[in-house]
C-alpha cells in the first residue's frame, strides 16, 4: 500500500482533477451549513457526543483548537488527496487487471454520487468524513493476510472509524462485499471467499464490542445521538420496524435525480443479461450471482442504519452506495455492448455533476438571501429597542430564496439537500443572527410556546410579506412568513 508506481500516481493525480471540478460549486457557495453556524462562532466542535472523538482530534491537528476555528475552504480540499487514494486502493486491490481510464471512472463513485453531497456540505468535518472512508478501504482492502498482525491492525483501523464517522463502517461492509463478489466472478474458491467475507463482517462486529468497551463509557451523548443511536429490540415488533426502516431508505433512494437512477437501473439491467468475464460470456449461475449481489447491495447501502430504531434518514448515511455504482461501472465496462454501458455511465457522472453544480447554485442563492432576511429582521430589531442581552424568540421555518424554488419544487434531491436555519424547526436562527451583531440568547421551550401564545390575535409592531415583529416586555418575537 505504500509504494506507489506510475500508473497509481497518475491516477491519483486524474482523480483529483476531478474531484477539484466536482467539488468547485461548494467552494463558491462559501456555504455554512446547519451546525457550522455555531461552530464558525467559536463553539465547542462537539462531535465526541456524537460518539466521535477522533473527529475532534483530526480538527485540532489543523487548527490547535477545540473550538470552531474556520478554515474553509481547506476541509473540503483535504478532502481530495484522501478519497483520490482511497479510490487508488481500491483499484490496487480489486480492479487491478483494467486500463488506467477504467481505473478513474470506476473509482469516481467514490466522490461523485449525489448521496455524498450531503457530507460534502459541512465545511468543518466533510474532511474527518473522508478520513473514516478511507480508514474503510484501508480496512477492506489491505492488511488481508491471515495472521495476528493484521486482524489486529484491521480491528484498530475499524473501531478508529466507528470514533471517527460510523456510517463510514455500510462503506466498509460494502466494499468488503465488492472484493468477495468479484472474487467469486474471477473464479476464485466461492468457499474460501465465503469464509473471508464472513472474517471481514466479524472483524466489524469484534470492532463494536471494543468500540462499547472503550470509547462509549467515556461519551456523554447528546439527546440528538441518544435518540438515533440505539437498535431494535428483538421483540415482536423487531420484523415490523425493519421493514419500515427498509421502506424509508429505498423511498429515500428513489428521491435521487431521474436521470441518475435511470443510469443505475438500466445498468442493472444491462449487466445481469449483457455481462461477460474476459473469456467470454458469464454463465447462468454466473449471472444469478450478480443479481443476487445487486439485491444484496441495496441492503448494504444503508447497512447498520437499517437495524436502529430510529435511524437517520438522510444522504450522509447512505455511504455503502459507491461500491454498488462501482460494480455496476464494472460490468458495464465486461459487456457485449460496451458502447450503450458506457453511455450509461457517461450519464449516471453528467446526472451527478449537474445535480452537484445546481445544487451549489441554490445554495448560494439560499445564503444570500438568508444573509439579506437575517440583516433586515436584525436592523428592525435595533429600531424597536434591541439590546445585546435581549431575548429573540423565532417562530416559523425559513422561506426558499426566491430564486431557487422552482429549482427545488422540481427535483427532490435540492429539496432533500437544502438547509434552512432560521426558523424555529431547529432553532438555527440564533446561530445566524449573530453574524450580524445579535447577542446569542435562544429561550426556553416554555418561553418558545409562551411567545407563540402571547402574539395569537395580536397586531405586529412591524410586518412585511417576509416576516413579522412583536415587540414583549421580556423579549422580542419573530414570526417569519413560510408560507410557499
């Protein structure tokens, strides 16, 4: 894994060209996006009650501090060097027998899929993410030799993930699966790679007894973690939460862009009755491997989150997709009409890349006109009488920019993705006021539901199409108009 020949460099250096391209809409935007509000305050990092300290640690080896110290855009460029040699491993390790270019295409899910672009979005940790990927193939893919040593070193390498980004152990798990399949599909022993592949799956289950044992009893969690952290009870509602934990991510699956999932179903297709291995076609059992990999696959994109009992549905947590597009890229290329799978990949990258530039675009549009709400409900404040200690009580949820919302009504993958933070649905808006000079004094959920009582009925003290003012004794109450 160290010595690195000339065709490895040039594909590091294809990949991060293009994972520079890739990620350029995220550099304009200058996004901060949900909790990097409070970070870029100074606020404590607060990941190790997420159950990720090395998250933590990783950010103070940049910045010296354990406190929101902002320096983007460097996160996010950190971010190339290390998913470009992540995608470097893994074609060391599995696709080893294909020419540079299908090196570089094959390796580009890695960065480029639409459910990465969530964890692309913080500017503190998308970096410490990119860290717990590559910890994963690192994991998956090397130290595979049978002896203490490196079962040992695996063990290490997959509980620093689970302390670092856990839904990075689904892209452990998924690669893992990538390496066994196309063992199998290479003629390797289906018994030997059986058993490897039940090695690697116990290697993650010994890496979360030591991860209770020696992270989680020193990790206060904070009620966010508590509440999205536990597994279901086998009980006989076990089957029944599963099912709708399944139900939840493939409808989460499904919001990708049309385009984009038309590329993977039509590769889906296209593999399982046009593949063939380099001596020719595949066999019938051959190909009923590959549909079975591809069901397997989509239970493996979500991985553990589908055995919580209250997962977090969202694109950050579906890590285990890359090495499902990676096959699929795969078999495209071994085809009997490599032409037509090539033009689905040509459209599963053009889907990825244009989601990714429109979503740079409304993200940007969002931040500006955030910038202008915030500023202006701030100005109103100081006309009324605002103080520095004031309390600000936020009602409602933050409008779309003007400019994105048919943008975003029209593709669901913008509207899953967006963010909006002044309102009250996460209390963001205390965050973001005081970038503009309020104090930051967020109230209680009783002075929140009091506020919301005390305006009913009640003429505002100042009131446009985009937000109302209410000037109280004990505090000032902001009723922003959401209305789409």
């Amino acid at each position: 894994m160290i010595n690195i020949n000339k065709k490895e460099k040039t594909l590091f250096i294809y990949l991060m060209l293009s994972g520079f391209f890739y990620i350029l809409p995220f550099i304009v935007s200058n996004v901060y996006y949900v909790d990097d509000y409070r970070r870029s305050f100074g606020d404590y990092y607060g990941w190790e009650k997420d159950g990720r300290p090395l998250a933590n640690f990783f950010m103070f080896l940049l910045t010296y501090s354990n406190r929101g110290v902002d320096i983007f855009p460097l996160p996010i460029l950190l971010s190339l060097p290390i998913l470009a040699l992540s995608g470097m491993i893994i074609c060391r390790n599995v696709f080893y027998k294909e020419s540079l270019i299908k090196k570089v295409i094959i390796s580009l899910p890695i960065l480029i899929n639409p459910f990465f672009l969530n964890n692309l979005s913080f500017r503190f940790d998308c970096w410490t993410m990119a860290i717990a990927q590559l910890m994963a193939t690192i994991a998956a893919l090397s130290y595979r030799e049978k002896t203490i040593t490196h079962y040992a070193i695996r063990l290490l390498i997959l509980t620093a993930i689970l302390s670092t980004y856990q839904a990075s152990m689904d892209f452990y798990i998924s690669l893992c699966f990538l390496f066994y399949i196309l063992s199998i599909l290479d003629n390797k022993s289906f018994k030997n790679s059986s058993i490897n592949f039940i090695k690697d799956l116990s290697l993650a289950a010994f890496s979360f007894a030591i991860y209770k044992i020696s992270v989680l009893p020193f990790i206060n969690f904070k009620n966010y973690s508590k509440q999205h952290s536990s597994f279901i009870i086998i009980d006989e509602n076990f089957f029944h939460t599963l099912v709708q934990n399944i139900k939840m991510f493939l409808h989460l699956l499904l919001t990708v862009p049309k385009p984009y999932m038309f590329s993977i179903i039509a590769m889906f297709i296209f593999s399982i009755f046009l593949s063939k291995n380099n001596d020719g076609n595949f066999n019938i059992s051959k190909k009923i491997m590959i549909f079975c990999s591809l069901v397997f696959f989509l239970f493996f994109t979500p991985g553990l989150c589908l055995l919580l009992n209250n997962p977090v549905v969202s694109y950050r947590v579906l890590l285990g997709f890359p090495p499902l597009v990676m096959f699929l890229f795969y078999l495209s290329f071994h085809s009997n009409l490599k032409f037509i799978g090539s033009a689905f990949i040509a459209l599963n990258l053009f889907s990825t890349i244009s989601t990714c530039y429109a979503y740079g675009n409304a993200l940007t549009a969002q931040n500006a006109y955030r910038d202008i709400l915030a500023n202006e409900i701030f100005s109103k404040l100081l006309e009324n009488g605002y103080k520095k200690n004031d309390k600000i009580v936020m009602i409602g949820n933050e409008p779309i920019s003007p400019a994105s919302i048919a943008a975003i009504k029209s593709n669901r993958t913008l509207a899953n993705l967006m963010p909006t933070m002044l309102g009250d649905s996460a209390g963001w808006g205390y965050w973001v006021l005081p970038k503009f000079g309020a104090g930051y004094n967020p109230p209680s959920a009783t002075e929140q539901a009091s506020a919301k009582e005390s305006i009913a009925g009640r003429k505002p003290d100042y009131s446009d199409i985009r937000f109302s003012l209410y000037k109280e004794d004990q505090y000032f109450v902001i009723n922003i108009n959401d209305e789409k």
